[in-house]
C-alpha cells in the first residue's frame, strides 16, 4: 500500500512578527512619534530604498 503524504510548506520567516529598527542622527528608533519636527523632516527627505524584486520565489 502507498500512502501519500501532504507536506504543507512554509516560508523561511513566515508568521515570524518583527519590528523595523531605524538609525536616525545616531539613534536606534522603531517610530519617530517622539521626534521633532526638524528629525521628522530629515527621517522624511532620505531616500527610501526597496527590496522588492530582489528576492526570488
């Protein structure tokens, strides 16, 4: 007799929460809510690079 299986496959990470971490003037932040407005404005002006695409299915 053959039985066979059903394997159910997951990502690597799947279902693992995380929090952004952000180097902003020397600080390590997950949210700028208790920055200024002059932080707020330079976290605002960087460029914002995307990993989108960089990673295969």
């Amino acid at each position: 007799m053959k039985t066979d299986t059903i394997r159910e496959e997951k990502k690597v990470g799947e279902g693992v929460g995380f929090e952004r971490i952000r180097r902003i003037t020397g600080y390590l932040v997950g949210t700028v809510e208790k920055f200024n407005n002059g932080k707020r404005a330079e976290e605002h002006d960087r460029v914002k690079h995307s990993t989108e695409g960089l990673f295969s299915k």
